[in-house]
C-alpha cells in the first residue's frame, strides 16, 4: 500500500523532497496534499509537483484523513509548533532537521509522540546511505583496527543566505551544517556519549554562531575533531583513522575510500533525490511497523543517545544565542 504523504511548506526543500519521492515506483508513495502559509503557493506548488490537494493552513492538512504522514520543511522554529500540530492529529512525522531548536522542545515533541503512538523521526539524510552502512559495517569487523580519532569538517560559503544570518530564522552553522559532523562522530563511536566537549567559535556581527570547532573526547582513548562554517567552503569531508588503517568519506558521501581504495558505487554519482530514497524506503518500513504493532514499538523516533552536551557546549563557547539549550543531532533509529 502507497505511503500518504503531507508536505508542510512549499519551500525550496520540499520541491528537493517531493522530486525524490517521484523517483520511486508510483504504488510505493502517494503525495496527498501540500500546505502553505498561502493558498496561492500551495495551489502552485501542488499543480507544479502533481499534489492532490492544496491548502492555505497547517491546521486544514493536519484534520485531512488521507494524509498518512507528513513531511515538515518549515524553518527551524516552526518545527516544535507545526510538529506538535501533526502528532496531535495523529500524523506520522518526518521533520527536517534540526528537529526543534533545543532539547526541551525535542523533548517535548518526543513525548507527545510516544503519547499518540505514532512515528517521529528527523530528516539526516546521510544516515540511510549505503555507504554509511558500508562503513560501520566495516568498523565493526576491525578492518581498521581500533577507532582512534574521527576528523569532519563541513563548511559553505552561505553568509549571503538570509536563513543563516537570520536569529528568527534560526540561522547559524550549528543548527544548520555542524549537525552533520556531530551526527557522523556519533555514528563511529557507537552512540556512546563523549567524556568531555571542548568547543569554540566565532559570532557574526548580530550574533549568530558562524563558525565552530569541536574536540569531542570519548573512552578508550578516542578523540572526534569537528569543524563547521557558513563563511566558506570548507573540505567537507570525514576521516575515521584506525591502528590499522583509515576510512575516508568524499564531499556529501558520494563515496568512500577504505585503506586508499575507492570502494565501487555505493553513493557517489547519484543525484539528491536518487540519494533520498534510501530515506524513504527506511521510513515506510518503521511506519509499516509502528502501525502493525501499535504497542510497545509504537513510536520509533531519531534521539540523542548522549551527545546532546555537544552542541551544547559548542553553543555556550561561541554565544549567548541559545541559553541554557541543547541543540540535537539525529542519530540512530532505536525503540523508546
């Protein structure tokens, strides 16, 4: 049976979430309806991308029957609010990272998730790839011996960009581009949490953090060097260095080398949207799941596992922007 689909926003990203979608066989996903601020952009995004419906408020998709779960691609402070909305009306979520914009509201939204039994989960992308898989495949195996130090980095020139100079937008490379590197340290280290966070940055004139840089120091002697920024283009690539040897991910994941040999396919040479539907397949598995059981492996969410205090300290080092907040990053798909 077709996934339902509710797509909230008609912004740029939805057009990128909608395209992937249509990769797919058409009896896999069923785009039902699109929400907008404006009826107008709605009608237009929905005649644009072969929506069934268009509607003028989140509140209108929220009571659609037909709309099994929905994608949100609103701006960061709208996640809590918007998310919150769809779960109430006992919608399946895919939220767009990050999923809200401190861990109180992450919490939040946790719990009225697991409450109305339904689905949750934040939109990294990243963690579906088959070379992710690939590669803590092979961590596992000891193929690189014992994990010594992780090394990412991810940096674009984006000051141009009003969602990222912005504090109503809920600009800042944190939010934005370091929840890539957190999420990938914690991937290589198990979801284990750090030791100890040592983080620094720099503000831009109206205090958005703009660029950051992150030692995560973990047990057995492992070390996570972490570095983010919207000032310029940065390697934007991942290093994870063994006693025995070094796995090395290209820009965005398109591939990976294992001991300096690149590894044949995997991900390198595929578009965004033929990227995304290692997503979507994830998800209408866990929704398939979620529905069959209804029970105690009724609500299937993306949460911390301890590396909260990250972003945490990253943020307390580099500005007043966030008090007392935690910004998450996703990382694995567990029961809660």
């Amino acid at each position: 049976m077709a996934t339902r689909w509710g797509i909230v926003s008609a912004g740029l990203i939805s057009s990128d979430f909608v395209n992937a979608l249509k990769l797919l066989p058409p009896g896999e996903h069923r785009l039902v309806a699109v929400a907008a601020r404006s009826l107008e952009r709605a009608k237009s995004f929905a005649t644009k991308n072969g929506v069934e419906k268009a509607y003028g408020s989140y509140e209108d998709l929220a009571k659609d029957p037909d709309v099994e779960v929905v994608y949100i691609g609103t701006i960061h402070p709208y996640h809590l609010p918007v998310g919150s909305l769809m779960i109430q009306a006992g919608k399946h979520v895919l939220c767009e990272k990050p999923m809200c914009m401190s861990v109180k509201e992450t919490k939040q939204l946790i719990k009225l998730a697991k409450e109305k039994k339904v689905f949750l989960m934040e939109a990294v992308w990243s963690r579906f790839f088959p070379v992710y898989h690939e590669m803590t495949k092979r961590i596992k195996a000891g193929e690189i011996g014992d994990v010594v130090q992780v090394l990412s980095s991810f940096g674009k020139s984006l000051e141009h960009v009003d969602r990222e100079t912005k504090r109503e937008l809920g600009a800042g490379t944190t939010l934005d581009l370091g929840i890539y590197t957190v999420q990938f340290a914690t991937l290589v280290m198990g979801g284990e949490k750090p030791e100890k966070v040592l983080a620094g940055g720099h503000l831009s004139a109206h205090g958005i953090d703009e660029s950051t840089s992150t030692t995560l120091v973990y047990s057995g002697r492992r070390l996570a060097s972490l570095a983010s920024t919207i000032r310029a283009d940065l390697p934007s690539e991942a290093f994870v260095i063994g006693t025995k040897g070094t796995i090395k991910t290209l820009p965005r994941q398109h591939g990976t080398s294992f001991h300096d040999a690149q590894v044949p396919f995997f991900t390198r040479g595929l578009t965004t949207g033929g990227l995304l539907q290692f997503l979507f397949s994830s998800i209408k598995c866990c929704i398939s799941i979620v529905t069959t059981l209804n029970s105690s492996l009724s609500c299937w969410l993306t949460i911390p596992c301890g590396v909260l205090r990250a972003s945490s300290h990253l943020q307390e080092n580099t500005s007043h922007y966030f008090p007392n907040q935690i910004i998450v990053s996703t990382l694995a798909i567990v029961r809660v």
